[in-house]
C-alpha cells in the first residue's frame, strides 16, 4: 500500500458511506436531512522518528503525559494524520447562529466524530488487511482526555490535555500550524475534525511548509469578536475554562449533543489560509 492509495480510499468511504449523511431517522429537523458532513479530506505522514513529537511532550507544548508513537506501537513507522473539512452547509448554517451552535454544527459536531472514527477504523483494518499492523490512539483503550483537574486520575493536575492530541499530531506531519483560538488551520482552513493512524508501514515523510507554531495564523482577532462568552482574545489567547463552561451549556441546551464553533465560522481561516499569508502552500502541499 502507497500513500496515494489510503487517500483513495479514506475519499472513496466519505463520499460513499451513509454515515456521512443525515438520515430522517436521527435528523433534529427537517432542515438537516440529507446534509452531507465532510468534503474531500487532506492528508499528510510523519515520520514516527520526527523529533518533533519529543518535543510534545515538554511542558509548553503537552506534557510528559504525551505518548510517543512509538509507545503507542513499538514498531512504528508512519504517522498518517488527516482532516476532514466540514461541508459547506456545516459551516454557512453555523454562521447564520450568533450565539448557540445551529443545528448543522450540532450534527457535524456529534455524529460527524462517530463517522471520523468510523473512518480511522475502516483504514486501519485496510492497513492491517494489507499485513501492516496500525492502531488507532484516539480509539485506544490506552487514551485518555481531560477537561478539568481530576483528584481520582492518575494525572490530578492536568487539565484540557490528552496523551495523544490530534492537533499537534496535525501539526507535527505538516498539515498546518495553530491559530489564536487553538484550532489547527490547514490550507482548506479550520473548520473541520482531525484524525490519526500509527502504522508499522512506511511512507515518505511530508515537509513541514512552515517555522513558526503561529505561521497561518494572522491574528487579526475575529475568532475573538465571533466567541459568543469572551473565552479568546488577542492578549491572552484562548481561556479553555470559559469555553468549556459554555460548552457545558449547549450540552445541556440540546442533549444529547453539544458544541459551539463560532471561533471556526465567518472567519478569514474558515476554509483556507488567510490570503495575506502563506497562500501559495495550497499549490505546494505534496500530499493532494
């Protein structure tokens, strides 16, 4: 198996599995029936052997807590990272709501990770299938995530970190660099979801196009003025208490989901790089 080959297929299940659209049966409206999830999705591979993902684990970045690939799969090889854009009714329907998700978001938010995770399993078992064994972190029994400190866990100080971040993960192989609301933008932007595989497969590693963990981003502070409870601004960045408390809210507005992403809506990242900056990446990525 080729790179080009899992990028085929990871486009031919979203395109055609069922799980990509919102069915009558689960639709909170008549509105969303039918909407399609996620468009075509961009890829890049790391090398498991990429210093980068040491430095993760140092505490301005994640932390000690941050497994290494290879602590995930002792042979590894590859890190395949990918993001799914959200479709454009997603994101249109997400910006005509100014203060609580829309609908679209809603769905985009819940049932669009069960279909990414859908996703990363149909590749694995490709990827197993083709005789190269590969696992899944986010789906791992070993993975854990955090929003608030925790007494009882084994990490009681940690808060709003995981052992195994897709972003930074993203951010490592190449598929693009943080932006002030702490959402990784690529050059098909912010909006969208973002997964991983480890495999013992190898695959040439993509080149970083970037330097600077900031580079797309040209903080021009719109996520800010789009933040519905204030949680970001230019001089403190991201307050992920403030957002979490919200989210809290949306959860308990429109059980049994949640979800907000105003900060990923009617912004110059929404759908690509900002213009000012970097723009010539999208002709230059080697992995479309």
């Amino acid at each position: 198996m080729d790179r080009q080959s899992l990028i085929n297929k990871a486009s031919y299940f979203i395109n055609n599995s069922e799980d990509n659209y919102i069915t009558d049966s689960i639709a909170i409206s008549k509105n969303v029936v039918g909407m399609k999830i996620f468009e075509e999705p961009i890829f890049a591979f790391g090398s498991a052997d990429d210093e980068h993902f040491k430095l993760l684990q140092e505490p301005q970045a994640i932390g000690g807590h941050f497994l290494l690939p290879q602590e995930w799969l002792p042979q590894a090889k590859t890190v395949v990272s990918f993001f799914l854009p959200f479709s454009q009714v997603v994101k249109e329907g997400n910006r005509r709501e100014k203060v609580w998700p829309s609908e679209e978001w809603l769905h985009a938010r819940v049932e669009g990770q069960s279909f990414l995770n859908k996703l990363c399993i149909h590749l694995q078992s490709e990827l197993i299938h083709a005789g190269y064994h590969s696992i899944v972190p986010s789906l791992d029994e070993r993975f854990w995530s955090k929003s608030s400190p925790d007494k009882l866990s084994h990490h009681p100080e940690i808060s709003f970190s995981s052992n195994w971040s897709e972003r930074h993960v993203a951010f490592v192989c190449g598929l693009g660099t943080f932006g002030l609301s702490k959402g990784l933008i690529t050059r098909k932007g912010i909006s969208g979801r973002f997964g991983s595989i480890i495999t013992e497969l190898y695959l040439p590693a993509d080149k970083r196009e970037y330097t600077d963990t900031y580079e797309y981003c040209s903080m021009c502070g719109e996520c800010a003025e789009k933040c519905p409870v204030n949680a970001i601004s230019i001089e403190e960045g991201k307050n992920h208490t403030i957002c979490s408390a919200f989210l809290d809210k949306t959860a308990a507005k429109f059980e049994p989901r949640y979800g907000c992403g105003k900060c990923q809506t009617n912004v110059p990242c929404e759908s690509r790089i900002p213009d000012l900056l970097k723009n010539q990446s999208s002709n230059t990525h080697s992995t479309q």
